[in-house]
C-alpha cells in the first residue's frame, strides 16, 4: 500500500473543498473537536510524492476514514485511520491492501512533512492547493 496514500499520509485544495463539501456537517464538526494526525495535521487533501517520484493522493477525513487515491484518480485503498504510539496509521478494509503506521516529522510553515512507514522508504506529504 503507498499510504499516505497510501497518509497519511495525503490532493489539490480544489478537490480539497469538495471532498470537504461532500463530507458534511459531521465531518465539520469532528473537525471542530480537534481531530488531527500524530504530528497535528487536520483531517483534509494531501499530496504524497513517493521516493520514485510517483504522486499520489490521500484524503484523511475528520470522522477517520481515508481513501487513497492513484495519480489517475482511481480509488487504490479505503479505510480507517488512527493514532496509535504516536504515528498515524492505516487500517484499510480494500482487499489486498496492507495496514501501516508511519511517523511523521512536525509540519513545516506550509503544513508539509515527511512520512516514514514501520517498513519502507518516506513519503513527502504537502497539503493539497
């Protein structure tokens, strides 16, 4: 699984607002109540530029789901997220996707970070725009 894709771990801010938009009123207010990843980043769109230099896109929601998106858009995993021992991890209920927890280091002034998985190369994580 790529996490972020495959995360966190992550999206443009543009499908950002209308993911946001499609969640709802829940969504919103798990948001409202502090839902964040182990390093603080809030629920929404992410990038996640693989070490092959691979995009790919993961949207985390504030009621703790998350979908993992492929570069061509196609849905690659779907599932819960968590924190757990300080990471964020991913419980996926897609057939034949791996669980994964990575670490993340604090978000820069942007909100990006990087993502390092229990097993695996890091992923760079930037907030979709």
């Amino acid at each position: 699984m790529r996490a972020f894709a495959l995360l966190a771990l992550p999206l443009a801010f543009a499908i950002a607002s209308s993911e946001q938009a499609q969640a709802g009123p829940a969504t919103a207010k798990a948001a409202a109540k502090g839902v964040v990843t182990a390093n603080g980043s809030k629920p929404g769109a992410y990038k996640v530029k693989h070490a092959d230099g691979t995009v790919t896109r993961t949207i985390l929601n504030a009621d703790k789901t998350y979908r993992d998106l492929a570069a061509n858009g196609k849905v690659e995993a779907e599932g819960k997220w968590t924190v757990t021992n300080g990471k964020t991890c991913f419980a996926p209920s897609t057939k034949g996707a791996q669980a994964m927890c990575f670490k993340e280091t604090p978000p820069a002034k942007d909100g990006s970070f990087t993502a390092t998985p229990d097993k695996g190369k890091a992923v760079k994580v930037t907030p979709a725009a």
